[in-house]
C-alpha cells in the first residue's frame, strides 16, 4: 500500500473523480460510512456520539458519519464550528442531508461561530458524550489554527471520552515523519487533538505511520479510488496483508519439497549454538522445504537436538570453538553445500577475528541469494565497501547497533535518520537494508522503502533476530524472483507473530522462540485479513 503526501491525496481525488468518474460526492458518503462502520464495530456500547465538525471536506465527512450514526439508533450531537452560511460544494450538501435526518428526531446541531465559546451546557454535554468524533481539520490542514478550532482542540484533549479521529487528528501535519512536539509551533503551542483512534481512507500519510498520533489503531478504508489513481513520488510503501496474496496462495498439489527451496544456516559457536538452530528451524516454519545449519564441529550436536527437522554439516573450528578458515579449503562440504542454496550467515557465529575473516570471504566469493544478520554483519566494521550485491541477491538485517558499526554513525544518528540511513546505505551498495525497530524498514536499491506495521516492545529479547534471519532466508528460497517481497513478507509475518505471542503470553514473559510457535497462526490470519480494512497499530 502506498504512502502518500497530503499534495499526491488531492491529485488522486481529482483524479477519481475526472479521470475515473466517481464523483467526489460518492466518496464523501463512503469517508463517513468508514468512520460510523468503526465506531459502531469498535465501540458498540456507545449511545451517545457527539460530532465536532468543522467548515471543510473534514466536516462534510463528520455530517455523514451523524447520518449514519443516527440511522443506526445512536443518540447523536452535532457540534458545527461554523455559520452553517459557509460551507461550501459537498460538505454544504452533507449539511442538508443531515438536516433531514436530524428534523424528525427534533435535533438540531450546536452552531458555534467564530468569536463565540465553547461554555454552554449543550456544548459541554457534546463532549461528554460516551465517543467523540473529530471531524474539524483534515489533512489539508495548515497552521496556525483558529482561536475557535484551538479552543475544541483544548476541550477534546480534557475529555475523558475515547476520540475518533475523521482521516486525522485535528491540527496534526499529515506530511510528518516523526511525532510533533511544542517547538514544532511558532507559538509554542501544540494545537494537536489527541485521538484514540483514527479512520483515514485510501491510503495513509507518512504522519500515520510515523508520527505517533494515536494511542490506538488508525484503519485505512478504501472509499472507491482506483488502484490506478493512487500514485506517489515518495517510494514509501506500507505492508499490508494485501500486497502478499502472491506469496500467501495456495500451494500446487503436486508440490514437493524441492519446490520450496533449501537454506544453509552458516553459524553459531561455543555458547551461541542456539542462534543458528533457531534460524534454521525458523526457515522451515516460513515454508522453506530443506535446511541445513553448518556449524562448528563441537556445538553440532546442541544444534541437531533443536528440532530433528533440522539437517547439519560440521565445519572445522578454532580454539575458541568458532568456524575457522579451513571450512573454505579446496574440497570441502561446504563447496557443495553453497551450490543451488539460499545463504543465511552470521546467527551466532561471533566475532572472532579469523571466523570474520571467513565471512568475509564467503559474502565475496558466494554467487547465491544470501541474508547477512549479526555477526555476520559485525565483520563488515570498517569494511562496509566490501558488503555489495555484486549479481545476486543479498539482504543484511542490522538493528540499530549493527548499522552504526556497519556506517560509522551513532546510534543517536541512526534513529533520527532510519530512513535516509536505511535508503542511501540501499542504494549505495546495492542490496536489501532491514534496519530493524519500531517501524522496521525494509530498503531497495532503487530507493523504495516498505515500512512494516506489525511488532512489539516485548520482541525485544535475545535471538527474534535469529528468527527473522531465517524467515528471510526461507521466504526468499521460495520466492527466488520476488526477493524484496519476500523480505517485506518475511518482516510482517514475523511482527504479527510477536504481536500474538504477546497478545497470548504478554511483552514481559515473550522469548523469541515463540514467534516460531505463533508463525501458523500469523499466516492463518494475514489470509483473514487480505478482505478487510487495514489497521495499523501503535
């Protein structure tokens, strides 16, 4: 799914209602159906709804959702911030409609112009209705806001009622790459209405994703836009169960297990043997259909009693028990275990400086499709010029420690800058960035970045690396030709796992060999949802 400016939003409009004739009317209605569909689904018990709309498109959307709302049975209050003498085009339309519906319930909305206040008991049961609808300032938005608009802002804030937010949060930039604060503002105020939910349509801004505007989920809601009108120059992309039915279809009958590749785990060491078992064992559960984890000699058998799935190869070790040069002399088994394999190198391998010479020699020489994580990445310090593409397919997986070692910024650096960091380092060397966190990202050398939804604080614990290396690994094995999707692919499913695991077990207690135990049901569900809106999560 694309992510679009709030520049590139207007120009899709136009174009659905020009180019495909759908008139801006019919997607006004289906803004405000979306919105009244999400509070009657999400907040069932609420009988009474009051609805903040302001003068714009924002307010036309907000008359639609009373409509509906009042259709349903639900006790509604519309706030109208505005002499009803100035809307204009489809919100001045929705206006009346609305009127109608309200007549016979001898409602009529709360008019509040400019200059007046906000002090009046109607005004003050409005907010305290059991949902509060914000439909006063839309993406198109721009500052400073209104001495009325900021004063509704302030009483939205102080309400103890759940906010929903129409497209966005009332005075938020919807062109955002980070969380707004008070030195954002000339004045030294942040006129931005809190929400607890936001239903935004056809496809989300960079503040959705970014810029942290809502304790609760935001739900994109297609409102008729073709897929042929919604075109963007930002090369931002949010994964969404929708952009994998390829990957995610059925099986061939006559399918074996040579139809779904072999991945070759290179790594753990004396003490980290786990790391490279649960990479292997992970590549098997995203549906890879071999794996063999080489490994030195003396933790062979810790990693053989992981999972009896699991193949290994012993490689020649050094004193510290970590794989040494001669695993790459002429004639060895690794020779023929690299030939028509997906590489994964680095789960636990460590930093021993010969074992780093080795991967080194190994990312050089090897002409398979390959996925560079931990240590792996480590040997790379201050050689990064060495970590290219050079004709195959090659994803590293840093988290932001690793990506400071591998470009020689801070971490500090790193996190204010994910995604140029993520985007030049893509470009520059030709290969798939995953820079992990919050929002991971996954960079193309062309510049595109997906930008992954899924995930929790409580996978912030030993070894999830691991596994997502070998969910790598194994989705690319099956996806040879589709390699960015399989990343991106690789990266949701295993969010959503942790997402459940946590939901099952909670942040604290998750370890990472749960999000193996959770990945049937991620896929279970990423099936589920390739019909419904898209929910983005916090």
């Amino acid at each position: 799914m694309k992510i679009v400016s709030t520049a590139e939003m207007r120009e899709i409009d136009r174009s659905t209602a020009e180019r495909f004739g759908i008139p801006s009317l019919t997607l006004m209605e289906n803004a405000g159906a979306a919105v009244a569909r999400f509070v009657l689904s999400d907040y069932p018990q609420a009988e009474r709804v009051g609805i903040l709309c302001g003068k714009g498109n924002n307010g036309g959307d907000g008359f639609v959702v009373a409509r509906k709302l009042v259709e349903a049975g639900r006790a509604v209050r519309v706030l109208l911030l505005s002499d009803p003498a100035e809307l204009r085009g489809d919100a001045a339309t929705m206006f009346q409609n609305m009127l109608q519906k309200l007549q016979p319930l001898k409602t009529a909305p709360l008019i509040v112009r400019e200059g007046s206040g906000l002090d009046s008991s109607d005004a003050a049961e409005i907010f305290k209705a059991d949902v509060i609808v914000d439909a006063i300032l839309g993406t198109g938005f721009r500052p400073p806001v209104s001495p009325l608009y900021a004063a509704a802002i302030r009483k939205i804030n102080a309400a103890s009622a759940p906010i929903v937010a129409v497209d966005i949060p009332s005075g938020a930039d919807a062109d955002a790459m980070r969380p707004a604060s008070a030195t954002d503002s000339p004045a030294g105020v942040l006129d931005e209405a809190r929400a607890d939910a936001i239903v935004t349509f056809t496809a989300p801004h960079p503040a959705h994703v970014f810029a942290a505007l809502t304790s609760g989920p935001t739900v994109v809601a297609p409102i008729g836009s073709p897929p042929e009108a919604i075109v963007s120059q930002l090369g931002l992309h949010l994964s969404t169960p929708l952009d994998f039915a390829q990957q995610l279809a059925p099986r061939a009958r006559d399918a074996n297990k040579g139809s779904y590749g072999h991945v070759l785990v290179i790594g753990g060491s004396l003490g980290k043997a786990g790391a490279a078992a649960m990479a292997g064992f992970s590549a098997l559960r995203a549906g890879a259909g071999l794996s063999t984890v080489a490994t030195p000699k003396s933790v062979l058998a810790t990693v053989a009693a992981f999972h009896p799935e699991l193949m290994t190869e012993p490689l020649p070790e050094t004193e510290q028990g970590t794989i040494s040069l001669r695993a790459l002399e002429s004639g060895s088994s690794l020779d023929t275990l690299l030939e028509r394999k997906t590489l994964a190198i680095g789960p636990g391998i460590s930093r021993n400086s010969e074992t780093a010479e080795f991967v080194r020699t190994i990312v050089k020489r090897s002409a398979t499709s390959m996925v560079v994580d931990a240590d792996g990445l480590n040997a790379f310090e201050g050689a990064a010029d060495k970590l290219n593409r050079c004709g195959r397919t090659l994803v590293i997986t840093p988290h932001p420690g690793e990506m400071s070692r591998l470009t020689g910024l801070s971490i500090a650096e790193i996190q204010a800058h994910r995604l140029e960091v993520a985007r030049d380092f893509a470009r520059e060397h030709e290969l798939i960035v995953v820079l992990k966190g919050h929002r991971t990202l996954i960079a193309a050398p062309d510049g595109t970045v997906w930008v992954n939804p899924t995930g929790n604080p409580g996978m912030a614990t030993g070894g999830t690396g691991d596994i997502l290396t070998g969910m790598v690994a194994g989705l690319i094995a099956q996806h040879p030709q589709h390699p960015l999707g399989a990343t991106a692919l690789a990266v949701y499913l295993h969010g959503l796992a942790g997402d459940l695991a946590s939901e099952s077990l909670g942040e604290n207690s998750l370890v990472a060999t749960d999000l193996v135990r959770f990945l049937p049901q991620a896929f279970a569900e990423m099936r589920d949802q390739q019909a419904a809106d898209i929910r983005i999560h916090p």
